[in-house]
C-alpha cells in the first residue's frame, strides 16, 4: 500500500526543447528585417510597430502579439519545466492527465487543468503493454472500458511500472 502521495513529472528537457525552439522563433520574427544600413527608426518600425500606413500598422501590431507569445511561451515553457505533473497516486485513488477532446487548440493546454481522478473502486484493472509500433502504454480499465492512457507515454518504463504494481497492490486489497 502506498503510505504517501507520490507524483510523476514530465521530463523537464521536453520542456526546455519547446521553450528554446518558441524563444528562437520569437527573436527570428523580431530580429529577421533588421538592416543595419537602415536609420534607427526604420529598424524600430521593423521590431516593435510600423507606422507608415493602416495596413502597415495592423499587420506589425498582429505580428507583434505572435511575437510576445511566442517569447512568453518559450520562457513559460523553460520557467516551469520540472513542474509538469502528469501522474499521482494517493490513499484515494489514481490521478491522471488526459489529453483534452475536442479541437487541435485546445490539446495545446494539455497541461493546464486539474488531472483526472478515478478512485481505486472504480478502477477494474490497469496493465503495461510494450510493443514496436506505439511503444510502452498504459491501458485503464474503468467501469466504461479499457483506454490508454496517451499523456503518460512520456514517463519512463520504470514509472509506468511502478504505478502498475501501485495500482495493483490497491486493486487486490479492496
């Protein structure tokens, strides 16, 4: 039985992949028109706000949004690279992160909500499944049915076994 919570992170450099790649787009978008033959103003006009026109004007303020975004996500991402939790187990039950349904965008906030709970009642079963093709995955199995669990195919095997055998331990005491 498990006496204590237990947590289990996304691998930090995952994180710190995607917040350098977001950083290196922000500052390729801010710093790719500069010409330093140009006068300063030219090259203010190119990294912050064009003022030469409406259109001019509407496009850099759109392209100065994706430009803060993708510097403030790339620094999010690094910041909080060890802090992602994706799985945790507890006297109640077994907590998991699901990837969200729905549109493409809102899988982008995979990480943002609360985790999933299942309480050791209502858990049938739980089993590892390693093959070539998809890899090592966890597969639930509830009252509604077997799913795997996608979003924890990033922890490593000896996690994965570990919850397993956690789970399983909890399965045969109740």
């Amino acid at each position: 039985m498990i006496q204590e919570t237990k947590s289990y992170y996304l691998p930090p450099y995952r994180s710190v992949i995607v917040g350098i790649i977001l950083l290196l787009m922000g500052l390729g978008i801010t710093f790719g028109g500069i010409d330093l033959h140009q006068n300063f103003w030219y090259n203010f006009q190119i990294i912050v706000l064009s003022f030469d026109g409406i259109p001019g004007f509407i496009f850099s303020l759109i392209l100065l949004i994706f430009k803060a975004g993708f510097l403030a996500g790339g620094y999010l991402y690094i910041r909080y690279a060890d802090g992602v939790e994706r799985a945790r187990l507890d006297e109640q039950g077994f907590y998991y992160r699901e990837i969200p349904k729905g549109a493409r965008l809102s899988k982008l906030g995979i990480d943002t909500g609360a985790l999933t709970f299942s309480s050791y009642q209502a858990i049938r079963d739980i089993d590892y499944k390693k093959n070539s093709w998809t890899g090592s995955q966890l597969i639930l199995t509830l009252d509604s049915g077997p799913f795997p669990l996608v979003a924890l195919g990033v922890l490593k095997d000896e996690e994965k076994l570990e919850i397993v055998a956690a789970v399983k331990s909890h399965l045969k005491a109740k």
